[in-house]
C-alpha cells in the first residue's frame, strides 16, 4: 500500500532524472558515465529549488515578522511568566492574528523530504538491480556502471566494496554538514538584531537547527548512496548562495549585514556626489561687460570668474596687482571739436 501511495512520486523524480540524462546524452556525453547522471542528479536540485522560491520568500517574511513581533512576544512571556499554559495560548493567538509560523525556517527542507526519499529509493533500486518508476532495465545498468569521483553512485559507506567509495561518501558528508552548519550560523551572526533577547524562540529555534542538522547529516549519511549525497550537497549550496544574496540585499533591520548594507550605501552615495562635486565645482567663464562710455554699455569683452573675483578682491584690498577694468576713451561729437577751433 505505501509502495502505491509513493509511486506519483516515483515517478516524477525517476522521470525528471532520466529526461535530462537523454538531454545530457544528446549533446555528447556518455550515457554510461558519472557525469551525465551526476549532472542529471544536480539538474533535479535545481528544479526542486526553483519550484520551492515561493516557500522561501515565505519563511523569509515569516523570519521578519518573528523579529518584528520579539517586544510582544516578550511582553507576554513576562506577563504570563507563571503560566506556562496561558504563555503557550496568548503566543499561539498572537501568531494566529499575525500570520507568523515561528517553524516556517524548517518549511523548505520539509518540502524537500519526499524527494529526497524518493531518490534515495530509486537510487536504492539500482543497487539492487530493481527499477522504480519510468527507469527501464536498461537504464538501471546504465546507471549501475555511473561512478562519482570513483565510486558507483548507488553505492554507500555501509557495506562499501572499496576504500574509495568510503572517502568519497566521507567527503560528501563532511562537506554536507559544514554547508549547513555555515548557512545556518551567518543567519544567527549577520542577520539577527543585535539586540535579540535569549528567550527570543526563533533564536532558540536556529540555534537547535544549527547543530542538529549537522549531525543528522553526519550519522544518518552514511547510509546514504552516493547520488542522494551529490543531492543533498548541492541542495545545501544552493540554500548557502540563496542565504547569501538575501542576507546582503535584504537584511534585517538592526542586524550585522543591515549596517554593512548600510555603510556601503553611504560609500556608493559619497563617491557619487564627489564625482558629481568635481564636475558641478568647475570654474566657468562668466562674461563681464567693460564699460564703453558713460552709460554703461557693453564692448563684448570677457574674463573669468576667477580673474573676476581676483580683481574684485584686489579692488577692496587695494593690492597693486589687481586687476583694473579698462575704460576707453570717450568720443567727442564733430560739432564740438569743430567748435573749439573757431574760438581758437
């Protein structure tokens, strides 16, 4: 009955699987070899994950909303203190009115469970020689023969034919664990408000998920055939890069990477207004008017500003080198001249 319950499932990651390994195959690569079902593997990762954004924008905002609500949820665990029943009911009403799911950090990996387990069952399958949904008789020996940096991708550390494949899979488990120990660790130490109280629950809560994950990865791994450790690898990476890129552009106010966010921006902003500051501070020729007679019209000559100002200084100072405006001489009329030499 569970065998029918899981088959859509089966059937799903099987048929996902073996459509990119034909996509891998068609541009070359050896249908038999670790690549082609490594990457076909790695492919399924990246599927799962893009349909899983929607799941992590709300954990994302129900992270936020935990923050936000911190001074009510510590109200009533003072208030209520003595209470631990009447605490637990006013958390659970207040988490009800704000939409907030204090597990929803855990939403994503629940998500990815039944894949995870489905993989590990058709992987298992191969081990075994047995087909699990669209995979052919054929295919399975394909895969068989697969090997991942030297061992078969069916094969776990649990009964291991070779000391490679024990390696391999310790490698993959090490690096599986510290992956997730580092997502989880620079969402506590960059992305939480200073000022987080130490009965915060959503603090409590990562800090639980910050060793027991680690260690679940590093005792049930080892019963883990190599292929589900390339998944599960790859799927902690992608949720490290994912981490990565929302912690530096979307911090949580009051938080380690919300002042760096900060600080750069006040980079970015000085460096703007000091290129926009050297050009805006430019001297500019400014046309002055020489005065050509005394009603003070214009000759068409012009200076500096600088050389303007120099000389308006000079004037007030009264400093030998200033600069002086220079007056023509004025005209006189005909009549006038003309005038002076019959009185003469």
């Amino acid at each position: 009955m569970t065998l029918n319950i899981l088959d859509p499932l089966f059937n799903l990651v099987s048929w996902v699987i073996v459509t990119l390994h034909k996509g891998l195959t068609a541009i070359g690569l050896d249908p038999d070899s670790g690549l082609a079902w490594g990457l076909s593997i790695v492919g399924l990762v990246i599927i799962i994950r893009i349909a899983l954004i929607p799941l992590f924008v709300k954990q994302i905002k129900s992270m936020r909303n935990m923050q936000v609500l911190q001074p009510r949820i510590r109200e009533i665990q003072q208030k209520y203190k003595n209470e631990r029943e009447r605490q637990s009911q006013e958390l659970m009403k207040l988490y009800k009115e704000t939409g907030t799911n204090p597990l929803s950090s855990c939403l994503p990996i629940l998500a990815q469970a039944p894949f995870f387990f489905a993989l590990f069952r058709v992987l298992d399958g191969i081990a075994r020689d047995k087909a699990y949904g669209v995979l052919t008789t054929e295919l399975v020996d394909s895969a068989a023969k697969a090997r991942i940096f030297g061992a078969p991708i069916a094969s776990k550390f649990v009964g291991a034919e070779s000391v490679t494949v024990q390696v391999v899979t310790v490698i993959m488990i090490l690096l599986m664990s510290a992956s997730q120990f580092i997502t989880q660790r620079q969402l506590m130490v960059k992305n939480l408000p200073k000022d987080a109280a130490q009965n915060n629950p959503f603090l409590q809560q990562q800090k639980v998920l910050l060793y027991v994950f680690p260690i679940l990865f590093a005792v049930f791994g080892i019963n883990f055939p190599v292929g589900v450790l390339l998944y599960w690898l790859t799927s902690n990476l992608w949720s490290m890069a994912q981490q990565l890129y929302v912690i530096r552009r979307m911090p949580s106010p009051g938080s380690l990477a919300h002042e760096a966010l900060e600080a750069r921006r006040r980079r970015k902003a000085a460096k703007r207004d000091a290129g926009t500051g050297g050009t805006d501070g430019a001297a500019k020729p400014t046309v002055i008017a020489e005065a050509s007679d005394g009603s003070g019209s214009a000759d068409g000559k012009t200076r500096t500003a600088g050389s303007a100002g120099s000389a308006a200084s000079g004037s007030a100072t009264g400093s030998p080198h200033a600069t002086q405006v220079r007056r023509q001489p004025q005209r006189v009329p005909k009549s006038k001249r003309s005038g002076s030499k019959k009185k003469r």
